[in-house]
C-alpha cells in the first residue's frame, strides 16, 4: 500500500510545536532581517549588484539560511525528544519514515518560507529581475535550506546535543574553516546552493567554489540519506530511565 | 488474552546493570510492578512498551517481538512517568490527536469515549500546560486508552494525585482489569499496590525479587525477622528476660549505645512479649526503634528468601 509521506496529525502537531512558541518569534527576525537590510541598500547609492550578492549571498544563504535551518531543521523534532512527548508519536502504529518525512516537509516548507520568501523580495527589491539573479539566490536558497533541513533534522533525532554540533558545522566549518581552506567548501551546503544559483543566473554575476556536476548530487545524497538515517534512528529510539 | 512474556531479560546501560536476568509473564488483570526508587521498574516498563531494546532475553506480547515493532501499539497502551505532553494543545486537541495517530476510524467519538471515562470532560477545552498533575495524569491515560487497548501500561500513575484522584484511577484500573485486560503499573509505595492489585511482581536492584499473589507476599514481609533497637532502665535484665521467649532469635547488648539490639523471629510476637515483660520486671521502656522497616532493607529480605 502506498502510504502519503505527510501524516495530518504529525505536521499539525509540528507545526503549531514550531511557530507557537517562542521560536517563532526568533525564526521571524531572518525575514524581518533580510527584507530590511534590502529596502535600507536599495534607497543608498552602492553598487546594487555587490549588495545584493553581500546581503542575500553571503549574509543570507551564507548565514542566516544554516542558522534557520538549524533552528527549524532541531526544532521538528529535538524538542519533542528531549522533553520526552515524542512518545506520543512513537507509541502508534506509524512507520517511522512517515514521522520523519512529514516533519522534513514542514521544516523545509517553513525554511523556505521565512529565507527564500525573503531573499526573493528582498532580491526584486534591490536588482529587480535583472541577471536572473534573485531567482538564483533564491533558489539556491531553497536547495541549501532543504538540505540543512535534513541534515539538522538527522542531526535532531541522533544526538541530544544536536544545536551545539550543528553550530560547530555552520559556523566553524562552513563559514571559518571554508574561508580559509578552499578544500573544505566542497562539503559545504552554502557553497553547494551557491553553485545552483550561479548556474541560474546570467553568466558572471554568481562565483561558487564547487562545480554544478558534483553541487546536485551531493545535494541530493546528502538530503536523501540524512532523510533514511533519521527514519532508522527514530525506529530505534531509546528513552532515557528515570532510574 | 494479551500476555507479555519478559524471558531471560537483562539490559545494561554501559557498566551499569539495570535489569538482571528477568523472566516474567504478565496476563490479564492488574498486575503491581512493586521496588524501590531506582530498582528498574522504569525500564521495564520501557522495555515492554517497546522504548527499550534487550541487552539480552526477548520481550514479546502474545508471541510478537517488541521492539522495533510499530504494530504493537495497536493492543499497548502507554501512560509514561514524565508529564510533558504537548502543552499548547487543549485536553480535548491532544487526546483527539492520539486518537488520529492511531487512525481510528472515528477519532472525535474516541477521544470523547477516552475523555469521559477519566471524568475530564469539564476541563478538555483547557490548555494542557494549566493542568494540575493529577489532571494531566488522567489525560495521558485518556490518551492511552484512545484505542481501546488490551494491554495498559502505567510507570507511576499515582505520583503527585491527591487521594482522591487515586480512588478514581484505582477504581478505573481495577474496573480494567475486570475486564480482562492487562493491566501493569509500577509503584515504590507498597499499601498502593496492596489496594490495587493482587498479583505482584517485586523488582529489587534489578532483580525479580518475587512474584505472585500480594498476601503471600506480603506475610513473607511481615514474617521476615526484624531488628529492633530498644533502650531501657535495664537492658541486661530485659534481654535475658526476652531471650527466654521463642520470638527472639538474637539480642546483643550494645554498650556504646547502650541499647539492645534484638533480632525477632515472630513479629507478633515480640510486640506483645516486649510491653508484658518489661511490665513484670518492673524495667521502664525508654525506646523501640525499628532498625530496618525501610523499604529498601524488606525488599532486600525478599530477594535473599
């Protein structure tokens, strides 16, 4: 039988667990961000193209999309494990996959909504549709933010101290170990959803560091086989004794 | 007629032993999964709603492994010890939603069928978070009973309910039962499984202790030779005086104390022979302690029996 990969319940529960809270509040300042960075560049005289590649390049995809991702991607389901509610989910007769995907689709759904929603306004905004180049970043923008859904989620359901690994991997290796060796950007997410976005826009206004023939697949495994590992963790997922 | 075979079970966690060789069978009825703090009732309890893989043994319900096993939850029933739940949902959303997750084919007339039979229908519209302990109790049993279980597991379902709510839950466990159903909670205070169940299972530092009915057990408990520790005007004229009778086994005289320290054997006994002797020859009793009525040191005696 074929089974939807949303469960209704589950992305419900998700969703209200994720915006609800306080951490909707903190997941809004990257859109509030973006969009204002954008209309303050847009009324000063700078060269719009290098502050549209600064603000929705390198401080949105570059950091914004990672830390949301991260945010959003733990948020699914990290808090639910550690204070224990998962239970509720786990002790039905649901495939674990269905679990997994359904909260991957809300997390990337809601990554995509509060970054490449953004990036694409704040994009016209600045550039307007000239070079392709807010449909670039904002599509880069989405494959970056799917996959840093996936892996955080992966991230979410393996480890209890997910957020402070997945900071270490945005920030320390992504953005301060990728500056400096030019090796360590071919396993970068930011430097993968950079190469789409260069092959969308016009040629010349977009540089990234790793080709288009590796950037895809790499995308593509990465997201896929984060999505299976986590399914296989939640199944064997253990809760701590209180005694 | 659900039963849960626990057979030759052990699960460490890194050095540590939490459960030792458990073999147990839990059939229908309610059944008191009686130990201290810390003694692995938690994990067992986990092990057998599936949370938990057996270092060793197999936990089986009706001949189906548990673990890694979705389907079970179609016959378990799971009320866990910890109270978090989804706190921004109401009562009535969050037993609904359970009642979803098991893809019921009518999941409002579960949840309304679960909610009543807890008596938490005057208070589903509230959001969980502003629950009373009790009250939260009582929705995750609504939860759990969503689907009509034939087997409930509870891990310290009385913990924080007033004595009220406890005759209720009681009442509802015991009406389960009666049903046919199986019914396991697990407990540290003995006079709650005393007023429950009449089947016990007594789990000590990881070990099964004892098994079977509660009074049988129970006279193990009282009959077990207790350790008093008695001062009086003359402990060298009391002990001899007690050492005459057939319900003291030992008494030492502990002069830096300066108190007796007397082992019984007939607990009945010693408790009318202490007052009448003391009384004959004119010695005042100053104290009578227990030395060893911590639950601990009965459920230890058991384990050595």
């Amino acid at each position: 039988m074929l089974q939807s990969p949303v469960q209704g319940t589950v992305a419900r529960l998700t969703v209200r667990g994720l915006l609800g809270s306080r951490r909707g509040i903190l997941l809004a300042v990257v859109p509030v961000l973006l969009l204002m960075m954008s209309a303050v560049a847009a009324a000063t005289s700078g060269d719009k193209h290098d502050l549209t590649v600064t603000i929705l390049g390198r401080l949105g995809l570059g950091t914004l999309v990672p830390l949301l991702g991260l945010v959003v991607g733990t948020g699914v389901i990290a808090t639910e494990i550690d204070d224990g509610s998962i239970v509720y989910l786990l002790a039905k007769p649901l495939p674990r996959w269905r679990i997994v995907t359904t909260k991957l689709i809300v997390a990337v759904l809601t990554t995509w909504l509060f970054s490449a929603v953004p990036t694409l306004l704040g994009g016209l905004l600045l550039y307007g549709t000239r070079d392709g180049l807010a449909f670039a970043l904002t599509l880069g923008t989405m494959v970056a933010g799917a996959a840093y859904s996936a892996l955080f989620l992966l991230l979410g359901v393996a480890s209890r101290n997910a957020v402070v690994i997945g900071l270490g991997y945005a920030l320390i290796w992504e953005s301060l170990i990728g500056n400096f060796v030019k090796g360590a950007r071919t396993l970068s997410i930011q430097q993968w959803g950079l190469s789409v976005a260069k092959a969308v826009a016009s040629s010349g206004s977009l540089t990234a560091d790793v080709a288009l023939g590796a950037a895809v697949p790499l995308l593509l495994v990465v997201t896929a086989a984060a999505t299976v590992l986590a399914s296989v963790k939640l199944a064997g997922l253990t809760l701590a004794s209180e005694d | 007629m659900a039963v849960i075979t626990i057979d030759k079970v052990s699960r460490w966690f890194g050095n540590v032993v939490a459960v030792n060789d458990v073999s147990m069978s839990i059939g229908p009825g309610v059944t008191g999964l009686l130990g201290p703090n810390g003694a692995g009732k938690s994990t067992l309890i986990h092990l057998m709603s599936g949370f938990l893989s057996p270092s060793a043994g197999t936990v089986t319900l009706d001949g189906a492994t548990i673990w890694r096993n979705q389907e079970v939850y179609r016959e378990i029933g799971l009320v866990p010890e910890r109270e978090s739940m989804y706190d921004y949902l109401s009562g009535w959303e969050f037993v609904l939603a359970n009642a979803e997750l098991h893809g019921l084919p009518d999941p409002g007339a579960a949840a309304k069928r679960a909610l009543a039979l807890v008596e938490m229908e005057y208070a589903q519209e509230r959001q969980a978070g502003t629950y009373s302990k009790g009250m939260k109790q009582r929705v995750k049993m609504a939860s759990a009973l969503v689907h009509d279980p034939s087997v409930l597991l509870l891990d310290e379902p009385f913990n924080g309910m007033d004595p009220r709510q406890r005759i209720q839950l009681m009442d509802l466990l015991r009406r389960f039962g009666a049903e046919g159903r199986t019914v396991l909670f697990s407990s540290h205070i003995l006079e709650e499984v005393e007023q429950l169940a009449r089947h016990i299972e007594v789990v000590v530092a990881g070990r099964h202790a004892a098994s079977g009915d509660f009074h049988r057990i129970r006279r193990l408990m009282t009959n077990r030779p207790h350790r008093y520790l008695v001062r009086s005007s003359d402990d060298r004229r009391l002990a001899a005086a007690l050492i005459a009778d057939a319900s003291t086994a030992g008494i030492e005289l502990d002069w830096q104390e300066r108190a007796l320290r007397v082992q019984a054997i007939d607990f009945q006994g010693f408790t009318t022979l202490l007052p009448r002797v003391a009384k004959e020859a004119g010695i005042r009793i100053l104290t009578v302690s227990p030395a060893d009525e911590s639950l601990e040191s009965v459920f230890s005696y058991l384990v050595s029996s």
